[in-house]
C-alpha cells in the first residue's frame, strides 16, 4: 500500500482555451473540468488507477467538495476535520501545451489538525510500502514538518516532493534525518545545490547534482528534468531516462505521475533502471492528457522510454 499525505489539498480547476491566452483580453472557454488535487493525492489517483492500494491523508471535512470528489472517483482517505476548506488552483490550458497556474494559499492549518495528520500517518506506516510526503504546506504549519515527520516515521520508507522553505528545511538536516526518495525537478535541484536550473537540463549535470544528495545521505534522487526526461541515482549508480515524443497538452501533475510511476515499480520489484523508465512513462504519459488528467496503466508505453548508465558520472 501507498500512503500519501497532502498537508495543501486543493480541487483543481482547468479551463481549456483554443487561442493563446492574453493578458487583459476576455476569453471563452472551450472545456472546463475539475479533479481532487494536491501533490499528494496526484499520486494516490495515479496509484489507484493502475489497480494498487493507496490511502490519501489529507484535511477534510464531511461535505467538503474535495472529499466529494475523492469517493466519487473512488479514492481511500483519511481525513482529519478543520476549520477551512479546500483551496480552488486554477489552471489555464492554451492549445499548445502551455500553462499558467493560479493557486490559492489554501487555509491555515491548526497545530492540532497536523498533529491529527501525523498520528493518522503513525496509525498506517506499518502497513505501507512507502508513504509519500508532497507538496506545499499550508500556514500555520512550520516549515520543518516533513523533518518531523521523518523522524517519527523512522524505519518506513519515505519519499519526499518539496521545495522552498520546507525542502530547505530538510536540507538543513541532511546527515541526521533523511528520506528514502527525493524527488526534485530542475528548479528544487538547484535549490538544494546552488546550481542554476538551466544548467541543470542536462542529464549528466543534474545526475552529478543528485549525487551530491546520496553523499549527503538521501537514499534515492529521482530527478525529473521536464521535456529531458529525468535521472535516477543511488548509492550504485545512475541513470538517464529520455522522454519520448509527446504533443504536450498539460504539464500539471506530470511530475506527481513521475513520483507515482517510479513507486509501481518499485512495488514489483522493478530495478533502478526499470523503475526511472516506468517514472518517465508515466510523467511523459500525463503531460500528453488534458486538464489535471492522471495516466492509468493503458496510457503508458514503456517501450518508448530509453535508459542509460551514466557510467561516466564517476569520471567528471
């Protein structure tokens, strides 16, 4: 089972246009649609949809939307009551693969409620094969949560997808409290080793990145590097993956199906390369679907992702 928690859930909203989109012009929609959201609850449908058990943690309340839309789409949850309700992220799909994001902030998250989270997260972790921490926080919550909940969660493999002030925070502790998986992109890559972004688009730079992170004590860097494709390093070694061809339609939520495809594999006992190849798969596979769309297992094609030893990692 995976088990994720989504500390900053959301419904996230897309409206498709047919034309560019411009700044201070009125525009008509061509579709609208609405899906349950949140870096964490991204996996679990991507999860679900392939046939695996996963249970969401989120906060929620009886009645909430998000809630709603969760069991209608036939997704397990816990959820712990709070005073808000879900945050609404708008995305603005144009035609050609485009995107513009407007998300909310989302409510302010009581002590009590995180601390309902971390004890719901304490209840399932014996029974998970890997719980997923992701996304934003949400206020009131400290920026060093994920470094809490690590702590408590010793002994569970953990993956982690973050960035800002929260993966910095993690970052902090590297040596002392670290997650089996980090999953960053180019942006949260650099943001962990000072290296620019851009630079990091190339494979080879970016596994030399992520290789500073496995010194450090992270077990595991899937690093996901948008049209590149990504990389994965271990203690091992590492690994190219490149994406195949796609006429992008949505980016949101490829790198959650990434996380989501890597973890599949790894619940059948894929190796390191299989498992970046089924990551890429699923990633290139989302980026392809409409809206905030989740691939299932009939929209992957394996066969399209090549992967590489980058044996000369060692040698730089």
């Amino acid at each position: 089972m995976i088990v994720t928690l989504t500390a900053n859930p959301s419904i996230d909203r897309t409206v498709t246009l047919t034309e560019p989109l411009h700044r201070g012009a009125v525009h008509r929609a061509a579709t609208v649609s609405s899906h349950p959201g949140g870096k964490g609850v991204n996996v679990s449908r991507v999860v679900a949809a392939a046939g695996r058990a996963t249970i969401a943690v989120l906060p929620g309340n009886a009645g909430d939307p998000l809630l709603r839309e969760l069991g209608a789409a036939g997704i397990r949850y816990r959820a712990v009551s709070t005073p808000g309700i879900a945050r609404t992220n708008l995305t603005v799909a144009e035609a050609d693969g485009t995107t513009t994001k407007i998300n909310e902030p989302g409510p302010a998250l009581p002590t009590a409620c995180a601390d309902s989270l971390a004890g719901v997260l304490d209840g399932l972790a014996n029974a998970a094969s890997w719980v997923v921490l992701s996304g934003s926080l949400p206020p009131g919550v400290p920026a060093d949560w994920y470094v809490a909940l690590l702590r408590r969660l010793r002994g569970v493999p953990v993956a982690v997808d973050a960035s800002d002030a929260p993966l910095q925070a993690l970052a902090t502790e590297f040596g002392s409290v670290t997650p089996r998986l980090l999953k960053p992109n180019t942006e949260e890559l650099g943001q962990l080793t000072g290296d620019d972004p851009a630079d990091l688009e190339d494979p080879l730079a970016a596994a030399h990145a992520a290789a500073t992170l496995v010194g450090y004590g992270v077990g595991t860097v899937l690093a996901t590097l948008g049209e590149a494709g990504a990389v994965l390093v271990t203690p091992d070694g590492a690994w190219y993956a490149a994406a195949p061809p796609v006429a992008p339609r949505s980016t949101v939520g490829a790198g959650d199906s990434a996380l989501a495809g890597y973890l599949l594999a790894d619940l059948d006992g894929a190796g390191p390369a299989e498992r970046l190849r089924c990551a890429v798969a699923y990633g290139s596979a989302a980026a392809a679907l409409p809206g905030t769309g989740v691939p299932g297992p009939h929209d992957i094609d394996l066969d399209a992702v090549s992967v590489t030893a980058l044996n000369a990692l060692h040698n730089r």
